[in-house]
C-alpha cells in the first residue's frame, strides 16, 4: 500500500495556510485522506480565534502523489508573537487497498503583521504640538494596533537642522522614554521650554522616534519628525526718544552746546547710535566801516 506524509506551511495572519498530503507511490485510484486541524501542546494559536480549527477531507486523484489544502487564520488587531497550530492525518482509504497514515503532524506558522509607531504632536489650544513659552509642549506616541505587551519608545529631542529654538536654552533637550501600556494605543510626554525677557519672535524644535521595543514581536517605527513650536511669550520692545537733562534742565541745553536725546526699550534691543546736533553760534556783528575823510593840515 502508499504511504501519506503532510507538509505545513506559513502565511501572514489573514491569509490561509496551505498544506500538502502526499503518497509516496501512484495509486490508479483516488485517495480520500482525513485531516485534523487543532492546536496540540507546545502550539500559541488558539483555534476558532487565530485560525479555522476542525476536520478537512482532502482527495488526492488517481495519479497524483498529491494535493493541497488551506486553513483560513484570522487578522487581530494584537502586536503578538508568531502563532503555531497543527494538522494531523487521521485516516486514508483508497479501493485498491490500505494506506498507511503518516502519524507526524504538519506544523502551520501565523506570522504577526507587527504595528508601527508613530510621533504626533498634539494640539494644547493654540494648535498642534504648541506652547506659549514656560508651558510645556506636548507630543503623543500612538501605535497603529494594540499590543498583548508593553511598548518601549525612545525619542529624541535634541535638535535638527532647521529648528530655530536652541537646545537646552529654549526647551530641554534630551532623549525621552515613553511606555505605552499593554492593550492601548497611544501615551503622551511633555518638553519643558524655558521663558526669558527677549522679543525673539515664534521658534520651533524637532522630536524624533530612534527605537521602539516590545517583547511581543518586532516593532516598525515611523521616521517622520514630529514639530513642536513655542510661541514668544514677551510682547515686542517699544523704543521711546527724550530729551536729556544737560544740568540745566531735561533736553535743553545753551546755545552753542549739544542737546542729547535717549532711546529706551522696555526689553533688550541691539545698540542704537546715540546722535547730538549743536546750535550753533551766531557770530557777533561786524563792526561798519566807516569812510575815510580827508582832513587839511
């Protein structure tokens, strides 16, 4: 009589699992071959849930050493390890006479779509990612599944080019540890800024997702910079002019001496030139000249 083997196989969770029966010899008849498919010890997939569980008739034609069936597995929504389950012969006929039956089951592997994450800004009031300067600003992690394990995520803050707030001077820079617990999809952290008496207008810093661990399975990370803004919390210098006192009194002076202005600014502004125009003197009148007349002697 023939031999059956089963061969397993794998597939992404969503897509079904093929197996494949064969003989060992041709038969000139068909071969009707029972299989269970269940989860036996040492196997992670839960039947009925990660994959269709239960018995599946397979024929393989007269002539043929084989043939082929698929077992459907479901797409959760968990960041999960690779799932196994089995397929077991349970019994072969064929008119021609008996088949021996294969007592090693075949092993179907469920690979894990695994999920990515993500940086966001979030929006305080004053728009996405932004805070007056002293408040901080507040960023969200998200991933784009639930995981059945916590997720570990590093972020950096430290600068990049083409930011306009400095680093440690105008926010805390550093790298940051965000957890994100099992069976939720998103945590939130804070970047301190600093608040200082200059008018230096809206600035702007970059928070970077370097890595992301789990002990679940793998992790994708999604390389796009997250912004965040602080908006300048000091209103804008007001520079006023006076006059300045001489000795004689404020912006006066006598003539013939300079007069002396001041600028001033509520808040820090670069050097203006300080500037003085002098009067000046009138020249005293020209004594006449008087004609000459001659005088006999």
């Amino acid at each position: 009589g023939a031999n059956t083997g089963l061969g397993g196989g794998f597939a992404n969770e969503g897509a079904p699992v093929t197996f494949t029966v064969a003989l060992d010899k041709l038969s000139t008849v068909d071969t009707v071959v029972t299989v269970d498919v269940a989860s036996l010890a040492g196997d992670s997939a839960t039947p009925g849930t990660d994959y269709t569980n239960g018995a599946v008739t397979v024929t393989i034609p007269a002539g043929s050493l084989s043939a082929q069936f698929t077992v459907n597995t479901v797409n959760d929504t968990l960041n999960e390890p690779n799932e196994t389950f089995s397929a077991s012969i349970t019994g072969a006929t064929n008119a021609n006479g008996p088949v021996t039956v294969s007592a090693t089951p075949a092993t179907g592997t469920i690979i894990d779509n695994d999920p990515t994450v993500t940086l966001t800004p979030v929006n305080t009031g004053l728009g996405g990612g932004t805070a007056t300067e002293g408040s901080p600003v507040t960023f969200a992690v998200s991933l784009d599944k639930p995981s059945t394990a916590d997720t570990v995520i590093t972020v950096n803050v430290n600068g990049q080019p083409g930011d306009s707030a400095t680093p440690g001077a105008d926010y805390t820079s550093g790298t940051y540890t965000v957890t994100i617990p099992a069976g939720q999809t998103t945590a939130q952290f804070t970047v301190d800024t600093a608040t200082d008496a200059l008018a230096e207008g809206t600035e702007t810093f970059t928070a970077l997702v370097t890595g992301a661990t789990n002990s679940a399975g793998t992790i994708n990370v999604n390389a796009a910079p997250a912004i965040g803004t602080i908006l300048d919390g000091t209103s804008p210098p007001v520079v006023t002019i006076a006059g300045a006192n001489t000795g004689l009194g404020g912006g006066f002076a006598n003539e013939g001496a300079p007069v002396t202005f001041t600028t001033r600014s509520a808040l820090p502004v670069p050097p203006l030139r300080s500037w003085s125009r002098a009067k000046r003197a009138t020249p005293p009148p020209k004594a006449p000249i008087m004609p000459m007349e001659h005088i006999p002697w």
